[in-house]
C-alpha cells in the first residue's frame, strides 16, 4: 500500500507569508488526517531571489503557528537532501534519459534572440512563446555557437497537438492545448534546473503522493506532466487552491498594507498562534456545521479536500481581530500578560526588569484590559491614560461634565477620602464611594462618571476601581488637585 505523502516546498525567499503558510497548513492537516508524512524542503536554485535567513524564517513562522512536520533540513529524513541546490546530482539521469530519447534539446538562443523572437511575436498579435528554432539544429551549426563560446540552455520539447487533462481535487477535470505551450527550458546555461523540472523530480524521489498548492501553480501543472510522462514516471495528484483576496476582492498582493501579510508580523504583534492556524484554515475551506472556533486536533479531524471552495478566498482582518480577542479572553491571563510586556517596554512604559510589585501591576493593567484585546500590543494605546501626565478629556461632553455643580462637590469628597486612605485597593475604594455618595447625595452616573472622567478623561471604560487602583494614590490626588 503507498504512503500518503504531501509535501510544502517555498523558495527561501523571506518571512512565511499568508499564502504559504496557508498552504503548509493544508498539507500538514491533511496528513495527519490521512495518517501520512508532512515534508518541508526548499526550492532555493533562483539564487537573485535567495535570502540567506529565508530558510529559518519560513521553519520559524510554521513552528510558531503549531504546524509540524516529518522531514525537513533540520530533522533530515530518508529521502534528503531538502534543498534543491543539494540535489543537483540526483537530476542528471533524468535530463540524459530525455536528452538521449529526444524529449529534450540544446538550445543555442542568447537573449537577444529570445527577446527579438519575443518582440517579432507581440508585433504580429501573437501569443509570445518559443519558436523551436533549435528543436532540429545540425552538428554543423551546433559546433558553430560552440565556437562561438555559447552555453546552451536544455529545452524540453513539447509534443504537438496534444490535450493535456488531469483531474484537480478541488477543481475537477481541467485541460490544456500544448500547441500554446513552447517548448521551455528545464536546465540553464549554467547547469541549474528550472523550477518546472526540480520539482517533479523532487516530487517523484521524494514519493510525494498528493500536491497541494496555490492556483497560481495551475499552469505550470501541464509542463510537468508533460515531463513525467516521457520519464516514464507515476503522475501524483493535484489540488489547487483558490486564490486570497484582500477586503476590496482584490487579489492580495505584498504591498497590501490593507492587511497584515506575514506569520512573522502576528507574532511580533502578540496574536494567539491558535487563533491564526484557526483563521487562515477557514480561507477556502468550509467545516461541515456552523463552528468557526477549532483547535488543531479538531481541524485535524474535521479537514477534508472535498469541501475546498473553487472560488477565491477573501482575507477579512476584522474577523481575523475578533477570532483572536475571543481566544485572548478565554486565555490565561498570565499568557497575555508575557505576550504584552515586551509592548509596553518598547513604548517606554515599563523598564527592562520589573520588580515584584511592578509585575502584580502589570498583571492587573492586562487583566483590566483582556476582554478588549484583539492582540497583545493594542494594550499599549488602550493603556495610555495610565502613563500620561496630564488628563485628556476624550470630548466635549467630558470637558462638558466638569463645569457641571455637582462635579466640584463630588470630587473634593473623593479628594478628602483619597488623602485619608493609607492604600487604594479595590475594597478601599468601594468604601470610599459609599462615603461619598453618603456625604453628598450624589450617586448612579453623577458620581462614578464625574470621578472616572477626572481622573481618566473617560465617560466610559474599564471597572472604575481596578483603574483608579492602578493609578495609585499620588496620581489620583495629584490629578484631583489639579482639576480642583
């Protein structure tokens, strides 16, 4: 019986973006569901793109996410080595077997000729593809562009008037016209594989049963086939997956600043990991019931190809924010509080090391905040009432709120109060409030709000006793005074 093997190959080109960890996910689910093997390698023979910590980057962001895998460079595996530029030794058969059968052939064209060619083309209206002006050179004209001191790129030649069809496992039966196609190249001057060529073989060496990969891929899909069959080897099945858009349903591009792109950015910005793996496994799949809310033992379970959606995908940040803020709430508050810190450092609100008492404060500062969170660093904005040292009065209406009779009266009590209390806990204060509301008659909206806009600029926010708590005793009666 063979193995269920899939596979997510991304060229180490940068941090993990949406759409290949989207991809990654899918593979890795549907894996494990099929009690199979999730394998990572990467493409890196296009060395102009290469980035040196791509390869980190990309493993990082997956792990992070809670994707794991079970061959890959940094755990090897049987059927290594996962780099392309690795296996460069393991290709050579391959191009001899169709150099020697006559599926493929040198071809002399510098540039210039492909760009003339191409120019020629697009003149006339046509579609630009390669003419096959060297399918059928002499050895005369061969040894002359070698006399010349031309290296020859290796084409794969084309078969004509052929339909290729293959059944996609999202799309169903999708076919293509070779006559569109030219021939192409699967080996460069310099001895590289092309991406088209690598990755079959990969994929057969590999044992790679099933890919799944972005719609972009689709028509690349034909040429491979094209490749595997005049290797004489198995074809695996496809599976294509629709595309992201962005909320205007416009195709996601990485200058989209509309949305957050990269796996890298909801980390540094204190998004739950969970909350994330959950959104993007909701991008073009459907779950059988009305539930969005899964975790990853549950997505397992529940995945399934057949209810992969043909159309695109759109990618909604504010339902992205509010699937986080409902995991966040549910989370442990000390996991926020960890996940917040290195914010409210950065912004010059906490120092580096916190003693004892500064860490009980910040942890009641996020836990007063938890149930609006929709990741870790908006508690720095939503916070900032705690930190400055004037109050600011949101509107005109708390401005308003002030000059009212009852405010001066209201607030001198709670001054008076304050100065008497030797500590301002949540029980202190609750105390504090019967006395002034005993005192002087106000009570509901004209006393809680008066002191909460006081001494926040506030008409409304978090438990009014918690806030002036963390606030502390020298701020209150320092802004009361002021205000008085």
């Amino acid at each position: 019986m063979t193995t269920f093997r899939v596979r997510y190959a991304p060229s180490p080109t940068g941090h993990l973006h949406i759409g290949g960890a989207r991809t990654a996910l899918f593979n890795y689910l549907i894996a494990r569901k099929m009690g199979g093997q999730f394998i990572i390698r990467f493409e890196d023979t296009d060395q102009t793109r290469h980035v040196e910590s791509g390869v980190s980057n990309q493993l990082d962001g997956l792990k992070w996410l809670g994707v794991e895998w079970d061959e890959s460079v940094d755990i090897g595996g049987p059927y290594g080595p996962y780099r392309q530029l690795e296996r460069l030794e393991l290709y050579r058969p391959f191009v001899d077997q169709l150099l020697r059968e006559g599926n493929a052939y040198h071809c002399y064209c510098s540039e210039a000729d492909l760009e003339q060619e191409r120019a020629e083309q697009e003149a006339k209206g046509e579609m630009p593809r390669y003419s096959g002006k060297c399918r059928h050179l002499s050895a005369e004209q061969i040894e002359a562009f070698q006399a010349e001191g031309r290296k020859p790129s290796i084409r794969f030649r084309v078969p004509e008037d052929r339909i290729i069809g293959f059944t996609d496992k999202i799309r169903e039966e999708v076919e293509f016209e070779t006559n569109g196609i030219g021939d192409f190249i699967i080996v460069r001057p310099d001895g590289i594989p092309t991406y088209n060529f690598a990755v079959i073989l990969d994929d057969h060496l590999m044992k790679i049963t099933l890919v799944i990969r972005g719609e972009e891929h689709l028509t690349n899909t034909p040429r491979q086939i094209m490749m595997y069959e005049a290797l004489g080897l198995p074809v695996p099945e496809f599976a294509h997956l629709a595309l992201i858009l962005n909320q205007d349903r416009k195709k996601m591009s990485k200058r989209d600043e509309s949305i957050i792109q990269f796996i890298q950015q909801y980390q540094d910005l204190g998004y739950l990991p969970e909350a994330v793996m959950n959104f993007i496994a909701l991008l073009g799949w459907s779950p059988k019931g009305e539930e969005e809310m899964f975790t990853r033992e549950e997505l397992i379970e529940q995945f399934d190809l057949d209810r992969m959606s043909k159309s695109p995908a759109v990618f909604d940040m504010d339902k992205l924010n509010w699937m986080n803020n409902q995991y966040i709430k549910k989370a442990d508050t000390a996991r926020i509080v960890a996940l917040a810190i290195p914010h409210l450092q950065r912004a010059g609100r906490l120092p580096e090391t916190l003693t004892a008492e500064q860490q009980q404060w910040v942890h009641t500062l996020v836990a007063l905040y938890q149930e609006q969170l929709s990741y870790a660093a908006q508690i720095v904005p939503l916070s900032e009432l705690f930190f400055r040292e004037e109050v600011t009065f949101q509107d005109e209406e708390a401005a308003a709120m002030m000059k009212e009779e009852h405010a001066p009266i209201v607030l001198g009590s709670f001054l008076t109060q304050v100065e008497q209390a030797s500590e301002l806990n949540v029980d202190a204060l609750k105390a504090m409030m019967k006395a002034v509301q005993t005192e002087t008659g106000y009570k509901g909206k004209q006393l809680f709000m008066t002191i909460r806009v006081a001494l926040t600029g506030q008409m409304h926010g978090p438990d009014l006793n918690v806030t002036l708590h963390l606030l502390g005793k020298e701020t209150v009666i320092s802004r009361l005074k002021k205000l008085l």
